[in-house]
C-alpha cells in the first residue's frame, strides 16, 4: 500500500520515509514514531494500517541521519545497535524531523503523532514543543519531560508487566498530567509489536488500537 519517499529536513539532508495515503478523503494525518529498531517491516505495516483506517501515515527513517536504510532485528545486537542510534540522533533532531513529516503530509488535514517505545516519548514531545495530538505507547523515556505542559491532546499507553516503566512511573503521568488519558493493560513493553511473540498481546493491542483511533477521530477527523 505504501511508498518509501524522499523527505527534507531541516539539517539541509534529506532522509527516507514510509509514506501511506488513505482512500478517498482522508480523516487527517499521522506521523508514525519508531521503535528503536528502523523504519523496518513491523513499522511500515503499521503505517500501512493506518492508512487502511483512513488517516495518511509516514514514518520518517531518523537512522538516515546517521546510516540509510537501517532495519534492525529483535536480537541483542538490533537493540545495541537501535540505542546507540536513538543516542546519535537525540530527541531535537527526531522533532526537526517530525515537523517536517508533517509538512509532508499536510494535504491530508489535521496532523497528529503516534510513537512506540523510544517514539512513545517523541510523540509526547511532537504534543509539548509543536501541539501535535499525539499518542504515546509505552515511552520509558517520558518521565523526564512531564515538568513540561503539552499544547494539544496526549493519550499513554502501557504495559503492566513492562520493567521499564514500573508503576511508580505511570502514576506520575497521571499526576502530572491529570488531563490526559493514561491506559494500563496486562501485558510486557512492546505489546503492539505482533512480529514478536516474546512482546505482543493481540487483546491489549487491539484495545489500545481502538482507543487511539477513538483519539484520533476526536482530535483530528475533519468536521
């Protein structure tokens, strides 16, 4: 369904990106965070499907920045390699990059964000520094910025049984951000990765799924 593009970015260098337009009239649009891991299978089909849902999807390739074309596996040295990379890009540039996904895909209506694990915190981020509705799935790295007010909409999803994100730590979303819808579901981190059957929870997916098209529908789908 979906088309590998050419995107510009701010750094003056263009990078890759997963682009899936939705049938007809779209209902708006939607950057699709990464994981850790590249813009690889398990994320274009995540883009794909919510292009089938009716929102125009893109998920910009950030490793570009730093070595084209990167798509990591599940094993050890996929996480290694994913870490030092979300370390060399750094959460400014993913945003630079995000904005510009945006632009991309502007035709498409109201722009919101959907990010998974290290993208579960660029799109808490996309929501505080450029107002973007965004959904957030199991950010281990949000803690760090919930001093910081979003402009727009933010909805969280977690793992019960995710060690890196512990109770303690969901609460504080809660707290800190009493407006926004924080879930919980009996699951590990990585839930919705379907590729993995160590990660993923078909039910708590497909719940989280139906509350962030929910989300979405409210906040971006065109009157």
């Amino acid at each position: 369904m979906g088309q590998h593009i050419r995107l510009n970015t701010t750094r003056m260098q263009c990078i890759g990106a997963y682009l899936a337009k939705a049938q007809g009239t779209p209902k708006g649009g939607l950057v699709v965070v990464q994981e850790i891991f590249g813009v690889n299978a398990h994320m274009r089909d995540v883009v794909d499907r919510y292009a089938a849902l009716g929102y125009t999807a893109i998920a910009p390739a950030f490793f570009d920045h730093v070595e084209s074309d990167v798509q990591l596996g599940y094993d050890e040295a996929g996480f290694a390699r994913g870490r030092e990379l979300v370390g060399e890009i750094g959460f400014d540039l993913a945003l630079d990059d995000v904005a510009s996904a945006a632009e991309a895909i502007s035709s498409a209506g109201r722009i919101g964000c959907v990010g998974y694990c290290w993208g579960g915190t660029v799109a808490l981020l996309a929501a505080i520094r450029l107002g973007m509705p965004a959904v957030s799935y199991y950010g281990a790295r949000n803690t760090a910025f919930l001093d910081r007010a979003p402009k727009a909409p933010v909805q969280f999803h977690f793992g019960e049984r995710d060690a890196s994100i512990p109770p303690e730590a969901v609460a504080r979303h809660r707290e800190a951000l009493p407006d926004a819808e924080v879930y919980t579901y009996p699951a590990g981190h990585a839930f919705n990765r379907d590729v993995d059957p160590r990660a993923y929870d078909a039910a708590s997916a497909k719940l989280a799924l139906e509350r962030a098209l929910s989300f979405f529908d409210r906040h971006l789908a065109q009157p």
